[in-house]
C-alpha cells in the first residue's frame, strides 16, 4: 500500500482527535458557564456549588494539558512523516492558512499572553 494513503488514514485519526478534543474543551466551558447560570437563576449564595466549579476547573485544565500534547505529537508526527520519506502534503479536516500566511489564531495566542 502507498505510504501516502498509510499516513493519511493516521493524519485522520490525528485531526479526528484534535477535534474532539477542542469539543471537549467546549463542552466543559459551557457547563462552568451552566453551573454560574443556574446557581443564580435559583437565587443560590456563591459559595454554593464553588466545589463543583473547581473541580470542573481542573477538568478544563487537565484537558488544555491533552490538547497541548496532542499538537506537540502532531508536530513530531509531521516531523516523522518527512523522517520516513512522505513529501506528500496530508489533508486535515479544516483549511490551513496558505504557505507564508499566519494563523489569526496563533496570533491571538500571542495576544492573550
């Protein structure tokens, strides 16, 4: 089989996996948010579920520390596939920004630190 097919069919379970992983990271977001909206849509003191935000906090957390590694094993995994031989460019599930061209992203990334 081609190795380019071979990489391709492990680049799709990369970009699967960086996806649910952003998924994740939205989906707890929202329930902290839902979490503050609902204690005081019920009139609840602050100090009422504070354990269950930490702990959601540290779920957040936990999962920029998977997402973090996940784009650094992309990086090593880019850096392999070249290693053994595979020029071909591999297709991702979203569009990256042309050669030479910036990722707005990244630069919001700079911006916020």
């Amino acid at each position: 089989m081609d190795k380019a097919l071979v990489a391709q069919k492990l680049a799709n379970k990369l970009f699967a996996t960086e996806a649910a992983v952003d998924t994740a990271i939205e989906q707890t977001m929202t329930l902290i948010s839902g979490v503050a909206e609902t204690r005081r849509a019920l009139g609840l003191a602050a100090t009422v579920g504070n354990e269950v935000t930490a702990k959601l906090a540290d779920a957040l957390s936990a999962l920029a520390q998977a997402r973090t590694a996940v784009v650094e094993a992309h990086g090593e995994m880019a850096d392999l596939k070249l290693r053994v031989g595979i020029r071909t460019k591999l297709l991702g599930i979203f569009d990256k920004p042309p050669e030479g061209q910036t990722n707005p992203l990244s630069r919001m990334d700079r911006d916020v630190a």
